[in-house]
C-alpha cells in the first residue's frame, strides 16, 4: 500500500498469525496476572554472584541490600517512636526529607555510628556512677552534650526511648529559669 507506515513490531507479536489476546496470553504465561514478574534482586534465595544464601553472602551487593535494609528498618522503628505520622503513600516514608515533621531528621545505623554509642554509653555510665549519692537524681532522664574544640555550639545526644521525658525536663528549665529545685 502507498503512502502507509507500518511502525516496527518490537513485541514480538505477530498479528497475521496470533490474535492480540493470545499474544497477552502467552507472554504473561506463569506470571499471577498481566503485570510484570517481581524482581529477585531483594528478594530471599541464592546470591546469583557467589551462590550463597544472601543473609550470609559478602559479596558487595548483598552487603549494601542488607545495609540498605536495616536503615529502612530502623528509620522506619524512629519515624514510630517520634510520633511522625504516615504518609498516605508510604513509599514516601522511605526517606526522611519526605517526613511530616517540624525537625529535619537524619537516621543513621550500623557500624558508622559505633564510636557515637561508645562515647554515650560511656558518659552515660559515668553520670550513674556520679548520681549515686544525689537525692532525685536517678529519676532524672539522662542527656549528654558533646561540645567539641574549637566550636561554641554543642550536639546533643540522649536515649530515643527517653525523648519525652528530655524534652519535658528542657521545657521544665526553661519555664523555671530561676527556682533551685534540686
């Protein structure tokens, strides 16, 4: 025929021989429905690299999936702890900056921040081992200011599971500047 385009078929249906639905058919043979089949990248099962199991596997890409993993996991144990409420996707939820917070918040895990907990715990020791003799002073939430040399503005660091009581304490002090109350 003159002057008709036929496009390119790059689906590898052949319409004189197979009707449209037998196409459909066939190319979504053993899969649940018409959409595509789930990926295995971050599924369970054998690393395709090194044929491990993934849990147990050191190769870098089950590394990272499992790093990835449990930042998901616990961004997502501190998103529940603060109160932030979902969003109405939660594939937003994934990420902090998507968070319907009033505080911009960066979680991090793992290994990264095991010199941070080495020094918290220490100090946090150190202020049980101190309060001993004070009256009241074990009832008091614990918090530790890391105030490092050569700068004025200092980094505060305190348990996630005593965030309301720091905070109510903050509030306490600052509504109470002058009272010696303890």
């Amino acid at each position: 025929m003159a002057g008709q385009i036929t496009p390119k078929n790059n689906n590898a249906w052949d319409p004189e021989n197979e009707s449209w639905d037998e196409y459909k058919v066939r190319k979504s043979e053993g899969q649940m429905g018409m959409g595509q089949p789930n990926s295995q990248k971050n599924a369970r099962g054998v690393c395709p690299n090194t044929d491990k199991p993934k849990r147990g596997c050191d190769c870098r890409t089950c590394i990272n999936r499992r790093n990835r993993s449990k930042g998901r996991r616990k961004q997502n144990m501190v998103r529940k702890k603060l109160g932030i409420p979902d969003r109405k996707f939660h594939g937003a939820d994934a990420h902090e900056e998507n968070w319907r917070s009033a505080v911009r918040i960066e979680v991090k895990a793992g290994q990264q921040v095991g010199p941070i907990s080495t020094r918290f715990k220490k100090a946090e020791a150190q202020s049980w081992e101190n309060v001993k003799n004070i009256e009241g002073g074990k009832g008091k939430p614990f918090m530790m200011v890391a105030m490092p040399d050569g700068e004025t503005d200092g980094i505060v660091l305190f348990r996630l599971s005593q965030l309301k009581e720091v905070v109510l304490g903050i509030l306490e002090n600052w509504e109470n500047p002058e009272e010696d109350k303890y």
